[in-house]
C-alpha cells in the first residue's frame, strides 16, 4: 500500500469524478514514440501508475502490478467524430484498477503519415489530478514525445509519492479555530438561501453526461481582459459575476435575489513544501462567496466582490480550515451553491514538440451530480467556458441559455 486517501480523495471515487484533457496539434505523429512518452511519464508518477483498493477501514492507493496504459488510436476523426468520443469519455468512468486512460485522435487513416490534426484525450482520477497538474502532465508528455522523436535522451523525472493535501497544509489550527470557522460557516448557510436552477428528478433515468462549450475569439478575450484589468477586477471574479447575473436574468427573479458561486482555488505554492503544477495529485480547495444581488448589481460590483471574498478566504486562512474541517462540516452542512466556477487561467505551453505545432488545451471535468459548473482556460491567447451538465438534471437547452448570456454580460462592457 502506498497511503491511505483523503475524505476528499475518497469523494472523488465515490462519485466518479474524472478529469478530461485534450491538446489539440497539427503535424505528424507517430503513435509507437507516443506510447513510450507516454509509458515513461506514467512511470514518473507514483499515482498514476498505481490502483485504489478498498478495505473496511477505507479507500488506499497501491502500486499496479501491470502499470502499462495502452495507447487507443482511432483514425478517421472529424470534428464531429471527436465531439462524439468527448462525450462518451465522459460517460465512462474510470475504474479503481486504472487511474487514467490515453486516446490519440487522428484526422487520416490510421498508418497515413502525413501532416494532420490530432488530439490527444487524457480521462485523469480527479483523485489524483485537478486542472493545473493535468495540463502539466501534457506539456511532459509531449516534451517526452519530441526528444523521443528527435532521438535524444528523455527527460525522466522520479516525482516523489504525493501525500494527502491536508498533511501539507502549513499552519496547525487549533481546535478554537476550526470550531470558529464551522460556527461562521453554518450562520452564513443559515442566513442565505442561493436562488439555483431547479434539478430534474432522475427517477429511473441513467445520469448521461454532455456539455456546452462557449468560445471567446482573441479580440474577445483581449477585451474582457483589458476591461477587468480596468476596473481592478480579477478575471475569475468577471466569469463568476457574469454566470451568477446571468441566472438571475433568465429565470426572471426581480427585486434582491440570493445567489452563490464555488470557485476552486489553486493552493500549490501555498502549501509547504511548495507543489509544482507537474505534480499529479489534486490540490484545489473550494472558496464559496454569497450574495444578495439587487437589480442595481452591476457585473464589476459583483465580481469586484467575489475577488475580495477569494483573497480574504486565502489570507484569513479560511481556504485552509474548509479543508480541515470538510469531513466534519461540508459533508454535513451543506450549502446550496448556484453555479460552481473552474478557472485554470493562462496556459502558457510551448508552441511546438518536434514536428508537432500545438494550437489548443481543453479541460472537461466529469461531475455526473445536479450541479451547475463551468471550466475556463485561456489556451493560444483565446478564452474557452465548458459547461459539462448531468441529464436528465438539466438540458442542453438550459445549459446553452446560461452561456449565451453570460457570455453576453462579459461582452457588454
């Protein structure tokens, strides 16, 4: 056995959450050297190449005994083809044998060596990944790919076992502490009743999961940057403004309306030892902000308030106590949440592996539960919202709704 999970860990198996990542390249390919890249990356990371077991005392990770993860190659690919595959990646969970699986797209035939678009789909464990580290791990895997290719040595990197976030949590609270924090926490549930989109009962009905992808050109993005830099503004704090108003609009809720958004916060450089995006385990905590929001709400008020709600989360410590004391409270004091905001920021990856010219990175999380989320990333200079949805607990047509006009809100500054 190589450790015992986390209650949050454990969360993730429970509900099959997974992480779907896709780089998108132009160039040629050749899936053999791909699949030693990809053997050798897998190698480097005690997590991914190891199995959940489960015992009476719980969920543990230990070493596979076959840690090889076979390259599936599938040729013939179009546009709508790979949308297609998307989907049913995101209806096939992982199992607790294998924590992560691997597909290379192709736009040709399968042995046509020509210069094409790829895509190369990554299904991570939630368990042990979260958005930074799963871009992270493409980024290895085609640096890997292109020395290969090159006929140069790899770079091979021994990443250490990953502990549990909460034994790198820096600060020991005292029990006065959490408990404050679990008496704020239960007041601000008691006061505020978030407004949020009623889910469809699912009866008898097999959750299937699917998503809406909204894309921002690069004029677009400029602009929402420039406007958020304008009026001080996080960008994240504007995408969670814009999704919360943009319920509030289309459900018609007039005079003041409660609204809530969860925002996963990146805690890497603030846990000792620091973490590298490199390293493959999941360490994102949830900050929550609620608001009542009045008709004179305006999009940078808002999203000016929440900014403000994730730096006084970080400083207070708070960030870190949610994660304390998640088992004892969050599991059992729930608070109703409208909208939950993923944002990844600014992939800077290299523009070019060898032969191969990369021009797009999605991230797609797999949360087959009545929630609405949303994941951004801003890949080559262009913003991208995914809003992966659980039918029957919403349609597509709702889903399309909230981002058109969120969309709109952040473009009409």
């Amino acid at each position: 056995m190589l450790r015992s999970l986390s209650t949050l860990e454990s969360f993730y198996v429970d509900q099959a959450v997974t992480i779907i990542t896709v780089s998108d390249l132009e160039g040629i390919v050749n899936s053999l050297t791909l699949q030693k890249a990809i053997d050798a990356v897998v190698m480097m990371h005690p997590l991914l190449s190891s199995e959940i077991l489960q015992s009476d005392e719980g969920y543990s990770f230990s070493k596979r005994e076959n840690s090889e993860d076979k390259l599936t190659t599938l040729g013939q690919i179009d546009k709508d083809k790979r949308k297609e595959f998307i989907l049913s990646e995101l209806n096939s969970p992982l199992t607790k044998t294998s924590l992560i699986r691997f597909t290379l797209l192709l736009e040709e035939r399968i042995g046509i060596i020509k210069s094409q678009h790829i895509s190369l789909v990554t299904t991570t464990h939630h368990a042990v990944s979260d958005g930074m580290s799963c871009v992270a791990l493409h980024e290895q895997i085609w640096k890997v790919y292109a020395e290969l290719a090159s006929y140069q040595p790899p770079t091979i990197t021994d990443f250490p076992l990953m502990p549990a976030i909460e034994n790198l949590i820096p600060t020991q609270y005292t029990e006065a502490e959490l408990s404050n924090y679990i008496e704020r926490y239960q007041k601000m549930a008691a006061s505020y009743h978030p407004f949020v989109v009623k889910a469809v009962e699912q009866g008898e009905a097999a959750v299937e999961m699917s998503y809406v992808r909204k894309k921002f050109t690069l004029k677009q993005t400029k602009a929402i940057i420039e406007n958020c830099k304008k009026h001080h503004v996080s960008v994240h704090g504007a995408l969670c403004a814009a999704n919360l108003l943009a319920l509030k609009e289309l459900y018609g809720k007039e005079g003041n309306l409660d609204l809530s958004c969860h925002s996963p916060i990146d805690v890497r450089a603030r846990l000792e030892p620091a973490v590298s995006n490199n390293a493959m385990f999941s360490a994102a905590i949830g900050c929550g902000h609620v608001e009542t929001v009045t008709p004179e709400t305006t999009l940078w008020a808002l999203g000016e308030n929440i900014s403000t709600t994730i730096k006084n989360h970080i400083e207070s410590g708070d960030i870190f106590k949610s994660m304390l004391t998640y088992k004892e409270m969050r599991l059992k004091s729930k608070l109703a949440c409208s909208i939950g905001i993923t944002n990844v920021g600014v992939v800077n990856l290299p523009p070019k592996f060898g032969k191969l010219k990369l021009t797009a990175l999605t991230l797609i999380p797999r949360i087959p539960l009545p929630m609405l989320t949303a994941s951004a990333i801003t890949s080559g200079d262009k913003l991208t919202i995914t809003y992966p949805y659980a039918k029957p607990f919403y349609s597509g047509n709702v889903i399309k709704k909230i981002a058109e006009q969120a969309a709109t809100y952040l473009l009409t500054l």
